[in-house]
C-alpha cells in the first residue's frame, strides 16, 4: 500500500439534508473554521475521450473538470462523496481544491460556517441553470 494515497476517514462534519429549492445539499453538522477540510473525497479519474458523452448524462452535474494534472488535459474527476452535491453560490462559504498527489477532491472551508448552514461553492464555469441564493 502507498501511504500517500490514503485518504483519512475522520469526523462527519456535513451530512446531506433537502435544500429548499434546491433539492439535495451539504449542511454543516457543527460548526466549521475557515480552512478547515470538511472533507477529502476520493476520485475516479474520467479520460478526456469520455468527457464528451458523460456531458449528455446526468454525470454532466456532477463531475469535476481535472485540469493541470502532469498526466494530461481535459480529464474529468467524479468526487466519491458528498461534494459532488454541494450547491453552487455566487457567495460560497468552501471551494474545491484538486489534490492530484493524494487523488481527491478535497471542500475546504473559506470562511466561517455555522451549524446548519449549507455548504456552497462557486462552479467556475458558465451555469446551465438560475441560480438560486
């Protein structure tokens, strides 16, 4: 086993709960500081070959682009976890990080973030919906 590749499992700090409006979304389970991992989602790499056709799936809303890998352009990354239903926030409270070394998908907290409150991110990309705030 490589030790760089192991992902520790630690202490839920979100769960998946209805967002009004929204359908499903994190919330924060306690409080969370700024900084603060929330969680390190493993990944399975998708080659660029595929990319195309998954945008014609319900996969499109879920995946993650994983540019600037050393090993190649234009891939896809599916998070193995609650992430890859963070809604999207002009104002997000978390971004995402690609840590290509460990192969996740790492939420990071940007502010403060209160028990309760949804975890939101910014897409980076031109939305195919309204956004909701």
């Amino acid at each position: 086993m490589v030790r760089d590749r192991i992902v520790p499992i630690g202490i839920q700090l979100a769960e998946v709960r209805t967002s009004e409006g929204r359908g499903r979304g994190v919330f924060a389970c306690e409080e969370i500081a700024p900084g603060t991992v929330i969680e390190a989602a493993p990944v399975i790499i998708l080659p660029a070959k595929d990319c195309p056709g998954l945008d014609r799936t319900v996969i499109y809303e879920y995946y993650f682009h994983w540019d600037g890998d050393p090993d190649g352009e234009g891939r896809g990354a599916l998070g193995l976890g609650v992430l890859s239903l963070c809604n999207h926030s002009s104002r997000p409270n978390a971004r995402v990080h690609r840590n290509y070394a460990r192969l996740t998908l790492d939420l990071v907290a940007t502010g403060s973030i209160r028990a309760g409150d949804e975890v939101t991110i910014d897409y980076g990309c031109t939305l195919w919906f309204e956004p909701r705030e």
